[in-house]
C-alpha cells in the first residue's frame, strides 16, 4: 500500500450517515492508466459498528490488518492498484484498478485465507476510463481548507 502522504482524507455524507474517502492522489487528473482496465470492488464488512455506521475503537487494528491482507494480495507485482477506500454505512470499501481480472478474482480468494476477523464481497468489472476513480475525485475537489466541514 502507498505511503500515508500519498493519500487525500474527506469526510462526506453517504445515507445520511458519515463517511470517510481515502483516495490515492497519485493518479489524480491522469483520466486511467492503459491496461488497467477493470475495476475491483471490495466490501469488507464491519463486524459491529457504530450507530454511526463507522467502525468502533476496538476495531480499527483489525479492519486495517485486514486492508492490508487484501491490498498486499491483490497489489502484489503491480497487478492491481488500490485507488479508494471508503468507511462508513458498516463497511470499508476498497477499489483498485487491475490489469488482470482473473488473476485479482483468484487474489481475492486467497485474502479470503488471510483475513479471519472479517467477511468481505468482491466483484471485478470494466471500467476502462476510471469513470468510478474520476467520480471521487470530483467529489473530494482539492483538499479542503481546514474551516471546511469536509476536512478530516
């Protein structure tokens, strides 16, 4: 996974409930990157959240232990980029764009080996132009200004 420096934090409304996007900011304003033509979904459930929807305290080492499993499977070689990840509404979503769908479907299978404290779906499909990507990144805008109600 990439440096912590490497990523814009925002905090938005999903449902009505809050929301936290982490997004890649090295891939801003790049529209996609050839080959990397389908996007993976991954939904990894929060076992008990918050009325909020967020996850409690006593989670967050394990939700990230368990981001790191499924990064590190399907990161491995370059073959997938994790793009997003998106707290809230009792789950972390995790997006990447790949370059192979079938080997990010049998990457996912073997995270599902790997992470025990949590249940996760996964789905891969197209999405040549990174429309999803190019979605947050108009949501997110440039980083908010520390008076913003959006800003983490």
């Amino acid at each position: 996974m990439s440096n912590p420096n490497d990523w814009i934090l925002a905090r938005w409304q999903r449902n009505g409930y809050p929301t936290v996007i982490r997004m890649a900011t090295a891939y801003r304003g790049m529209g996609s990157i050839p080959g990397y033509e389908h996007k993976v979904i991954v939904v990894v459930e929060l076992r008990d959240p918050q009325p909020s929807g967020m996850p409690q305290t006593s989670e967050y080492d394990d939700l990230e232990k368990a981001e790191l499993a499924i990064c590190g499977q399907l990161e491995a070689g370059n073959d997938s980029l994790c793009v997003l990840a998106i707290t809230g509404c009792g789950t972390r979503d995790l997006i990447f764009y790949t370059r192979d769908a079938q080997e990010a479907q049998q990457r996912i299978e073997t995270a599902r080996t790997l992470v025990t404290t949590h249940t996760f779906n996964a789905g891969v499909e197209p999405d040549k132009d990174w429309e999803l990507y190019a979605y947050f990144d108009r949501l997110v805008g440039k980083p908010p200004s520390p008076a913003s109600d959006n800003a983490v």
